[in-house]
C-alpha cells in the first residue's frame, strides 16, 4: 500500500505553500509536445509521406526511426523531473504523429514502457498525414468521451488540416476536458489560424454552457505566439488573472515569452512560443480542496540543444538541411502542474 500510495501522489507540505498547518497535496503534471515529423517507414495510402520512407528524401530508414522513437521516449521520460517523482505527466497532448503504428512503438519504448501509457488517437485529414493524439496515464486520468472536431474552412478554402482532438475524462477525481491542437502554419495567412482559435473558443463554450463545472485544458501547437490575436482575440485568452471568470481562458505562456524571454522554438535567432497549454479559469485560485493550476515551465534542459555550428542554442532537430542530426525536434515541449489537496 506505501509504495502504491508513493507512486500514485507526490506529496508537499505546508512549509512549501505557506499554511498554518500541515496539509497533504497530489501534484499532477500536463505536458505538450511537438514531436516534429514522427513517421515510420511505411507509406500511408492517400498521404504524402514519401519524404519519409526509405527511397525519400530524408532516406527515413528503419534504423532513423528507431533512434527517432528512443529520443522522443527519453524527452518523455524526463517530464515533470523531481516534482513528479519519476513519474511523469499524467496527461502529454502530441503532435505531427503520422498514426496509431508510431503511437504503439513509441509507448512500448524501454524509457516510459513501465509507465503504461495510453493514447486517444483519430486518423485525420492532413495532407501530410500528420495527427495530434493524447497520451495518457491510466493511474491517472480515465478517458470517457472523445472526438476530433474537424476544422471548418472558409467556402473555397482548399487548405487541409488538422481538426481538434477532444478528450473528455476523470482527472483527481474530477472533469476535465483536454482539448489538442496543431493549427495551420505561418504559411498561412493569420486570419486561418483565428479562424482555428474561434472554433476552440465554442467547442469551450459548448462544454461549459454544458457542464459549468467541467475544467477544461486547451494544449497544442498553435503556430502563433500568446500575444497574437488568433490567442488574444479569437481564442480570447487572457494573461492576467485579475476580474478572471471561471468560463474565462488564462494563457500563462504570455509572461514566459513577453517578460521572461523563452520559447519553444527559434527562428532567425530570436524565440517563439507556440506551443502552448491554456486553461478554464475555474482552474484558477487558491481553493486547492479542488483541482487548480499551480506553475508552467518550458521543458528546455541541456541535451536538447544544438551545441555547435551555425545553429548552435537552437532546439537539436532529428533533421537539419538534409543532414540526419539524430536529435529531437524544432520544439521544446510546454508543462503545467497541476495541485489538490489530499483527503483521507
């Protein structure tokens, strides 16, 4: 029972939070991440991924693919560090996964195998192939109702892309509502990828005019920084918490790339912060008998980066120029922790 009990909670004590007397907390952790470009070696009918089979340009070899699968797994790995006891996230929103094959082999990694992931995945409808999915704890959170939400476009609109995967379930006890995303690329004009943040912000709507009580956690890649208008305007995220409603969205990325200066990917040498983890605002505050946010951090340690060359301090890619790097991806991956009090 004591070693089920270590597993299942990383406790903090109330010299750590400031209470008058001892308190017991579970700490849980939601990780992001951009798994850049994870495809196997197979073709996929009505997909072009002919880049990525062995006759292709990156000459994608059974042998790139499994160093590719081990990196990610040790990324994974590391998520959450000491503060989840080894444990790790217990929910990670991915993306450009080709499918349900690269998912399998990359759950059955010897890094995270132990810990029993799970994935919610649809196939979708871009044309490269790739898909956001949600990997999963089953310790943790318990899936109930899912669906990808496509993406609407404008009549005429021939761009194809990724929809919104919509996971519904039980985390602490608790509804919450975990929706992933991958909008469309800055080859894009900006008003496609409002157009993305104002069908998030109904889908949002529509669960909480449902279920006022639900929490709901929007994560991706949102090809946009916190203070552009497709997050500020369309998704209307929020980065202060002052006069915050409960149905409100707060972005606490906005303070990490505006004030702080880091970001999740390089371009040009200066940062961006597109991937990101947005939250209900009935998330927020200090009642901590429920579930509520606690911190956010961009996951950015030493041996993701690239350590010489013209690219030096930029995230270490699996491909750069067309030269194989065996490295991990153009993007950093995003977390928040998540806090509530124990009670027996």
């Amino acid at each position: 029972m004591r070693k089920i009990k270590m597993t299942l909670f990383l406790f903090l004590f109330c010299s750590i939070l400031g209470f008058a007397q001892e308190k017991q907390y579970a700490v849980y952790g939601v990780a992001f991440y951009n798994m850049e470009n994870l495809f196997d070696t197979i073709h996929d009918e009505g997909k072009n991924d002919y880049d990525f089979l062995p006759d292709g340009s990156y000459k994608w070899t059974s042998m790139k693919y499994k160093a590719k699968l081990k990196n990610m797994a040790h990324v994974v790995s590391k998520l959450g560090g000491k503060r989840l006891a080894g444990i790790g996230p217990s929910v990670i929103g991915v993306a450009e996964i080709e499918n349900h094959r690269v998912l399998d082999d990359l759950i059955a990694q010897e890094a995270i195998k132990d810990r029993g992931y799970k994935y919610v995945h649809y196939e979708g409808i871009d044309a490269r192939g790739i898909d956001c999915a949600l990997l999963y704890n089953p310790m943790f959170f318990t899936p109930v109702e899912s669906k990808l939400v496509p993406y609407i476009k404008e009549e005429g609109d021939k761009y194809k892309t990724r929809g919104f995967l919509v996971v519904a379930g039980m985390l602490a006890g608790e509804e919450v509502t975990f929706i992933v995303n991958h909008w469309p690329s800055r080859a894009a004009v900006s008003a496609v990828r409002e157009r993305a943040g104002e069908q998030v912000k109904a889908i949002k709507d529509s669960l909480m005019a449902e279920n006022p009580n639900v929490k709901v956690i929007i994560m991706g890649d949102f090809n946009d920084d916190p203070n552009n208008k497709s997050i500020t305007d369309a998704l209307g995220a929020k980065h202060t918490k002052k006069n915050l409603k409960d149905t409100d969205l707060f972005n606490p990325w906005w303070k990490t790339l505006i004030k702080d200066g880091v970001g999740t990917l390089m371009y040009r040498d200066a940062w961006n912060l597109f991937d990101q983890i947005i939250i209900s605002g009935n998330l927020v505050g200090d009642d901590r008998t429920t579930l509520k946010y606690l911190n956010n951090a961009v996951f950015n340690p030493d041996f993701m980066f690239q350590k010489e060359g013209k690219y030096k301090g930029y995230p270490l890619r699996t491909t750069a120029g067309g030269v194989w790097m065996n490295g991990y991806s153009d993007h950093l991956p995003t977390q928040i922790f998540l806090i509530k009090e124990i009670q027996y």
